[in-house]
C-alpha cells in the first residue's frame, strides 16, 4: 500500500477526520493528505500513504476544480451558511447577466485577504482559533488565479457556478467578494471539489469504499502509485547498478541510467528516478555548463 488514493470527502468531517479513518481502515500511520478541505466541503481529498507521503512536495496540484452553490441575500461571518448570519439583503432585482458581469471581475489573476475561518497561521496560531475567540487580524491580499467562473443555474436566491483555479484560492472568499460587487451579499451553501492536480471525482472512492476493498483484499486496486502520482515530472529509468547505487542514497551518473541524451535544462528541475515501472527517487536535474545536468538525489523511496 505505497501511493495516493483519492477518497470523496463526505460533509461534516474535517480532512484530519479522514487521514484518521484511513490510518484505521489500512492500519498504517504513514498517512497524510493534501489540500485541506472545509467540514462542509466534499470531493476530491488525495490521500498519501507509506511511501506516498514523501512525494507530496513534489505534486502538481496547481489547478483545482470546484463546484459551488451561492446563497444571495446574505453575509456570514464564516462566508458559508454553517456561520453566524451577520447581515440580510434584498437580492429580488438580481439578474443572471449581472452575476454574469460581476464574475468577469473576478477572473484572471487577483488578490484574496484569506478568511479568518481559516487554517493559515499567524504568530504561530490558526486564524480559525482566533476567530473562534472572537479575535479578528490584519490578513495580507493574497495573489491567485482564476482561470474561469462558469454559471451552472441561476434560481434566486442560490446561483450554482463551476470555478477553475489556481490553489491557495478560497472560494467561500470568492462567493463573499462575487456578493458584496452584486450588492447584496452571498454565502456559500454548499462547495464540492472535482479535481485537485492529477486527482479526479472520476478516481475517487468513499470511506465506506475503502473499508470494503480491506475486507476483500482488493486494496491495491484502488491506489494511484508514486510513479503515476508524479507523471508531470520527465522519467529517468535506471540501470541494475544505477538501482543499486540509489538504494544507498547515492546519486546515479548518467552512464548508471537507460537514457542515451537529455536536453540541458533551462533551470534546475525534478526528475523521477524508476526502475521497472517503480519509482525509486526524486531528483533534482542540476544545470551545467559544458555536459549533462547533475542527478541530485533529494527524496529516496527505496
């Protein structure tokens, strides 16, 4: 059991509340996830297991996809409806194009002040915590991308959108900023996430899944390994000697790889290091100046 396995959050648990289920369910500590999402939040949460978890730096999960359901006519101090409700508005006079008018303000690269229902730290504290003791900070414009807004259905007061973006992007901030332009407010009611880098709804399994495939034996079925994890990196496979060689951490030469020529990289970039199909290294390609880049070894799984 060494890879990722995308579980489908449920509603109602925290993402600690599911690396604490699948520690359970497959009885390793060796378990962590990336991309926290809300309690109220569901979909895509990809689970690192064993060997998995000393890939996650090494993942690409710049763009995310989400599907949304905004309430109109209301502020919160959570900027979902699971918050204190600390304004009402008339939203009656809204129109579908000037929701349609309002996202375009909001696509391309803009700046988020992260809520305070949120799990960013500062001095050393999770802002969630202070806003739970009713402390509230000075939080710095954070830059993200919105790549799109798409408007799923429009039936006052909800207007579901499906939105794609970079991470570190906060929709229940989006929804709270896409309210105060319409001039009347919007909450977040419900947030599903469809995609998460390389990891899809389509890949993913529920908790009630992953308990039967332990009780079927099928487990294997059901994880992405570290090599398909990491298929945005360029592949490097190695020789037996070259095998060998990483195995006791040190870095291969290229005369120890099956690779006959590689392009000078621009900058320096990370590379996985296989044999047979299993990925057995992260490396870093070095650049030089008159031959090959460097190998240099930065995370072994073997």
């Amino acid at each position: 059991m060494n890879g990722f396995v995308v579980i489908d959050k449920p509603a109602g648990i925290t993402s600690h509340d599911v690396v604490s289920r699948v520690r359970r369910i497959l009885g390793t500590r060796r378990v962590g996830h990336t991309g926290t999402l809300d309690p109220f939040a569901t979909g895509v949460l990809p689970v690192a297991v064993n060997d998995g978890t000393k890939t996650i730096p090494f993942l690409d999960e710049g763009l995310k996809c989400y599907e949304a359901l905004m309430q109109l006519g209301v502020a919160t101090d959570t900027l979902d409806m699971t918050g204190k409700v600390l304004s009402e508005r008339d939203y009656s006079s809204i129109s579908e194009q000037q929701i349609l008018e309002v996202f375009g303000h909001f696509t391309g690269s803009i700046f988020q002040i992260p809520p305070m229902y949120s799990a960013i730290k500062q001095g050393g504290q999770p802002l969630y915590k202070l806003a739970r003791m009713g402390v509230e900070v000075e939080r710095s414009a954070r830059p993200v991308e919105i790549h799109s807004i798409e408007l799923v259905s429009f039936a006052l007061p909800f207007v579901s959108i499906r939105v794609t973006c970079s991470r570190g992007t906060y929709i229940r901030t989006l929804a709270d900023d896409i309210g105060a332009m319409a001039g009347c407010g919007a909450a977040l009611k419900e947030l599903r996430r469809t995609s998460s880098g390389p990891f899809e709804i389509g890949t993913a399994h529920t908790l009630e899944d992953l308990e039967c495939a332990a009780r079927d034996e099928r487990l294997p079925s059901l994880f992405i390994t570290p090599f398909e994890a990491l298929s945005h990196l360029p592949d490097i496979p190695l020789t037996a000697a070259g095998l060998a060689k990483v195995s006791f951490g040190r870095s291969p030469n290229w005369d120890e790889t099956i690779v006959k020529a590689v392009e000078q990289p621009v900058e320096s970039e990370f590379a996985r290091l296989s044999h047979d199909g299993v990925l057995v290294a992260v490396a870093r390609l070095s650049k030089m100046i008159d031959c090959l880049p460097v190998i240099v070894l930065k995370r072994v799984l073997i």
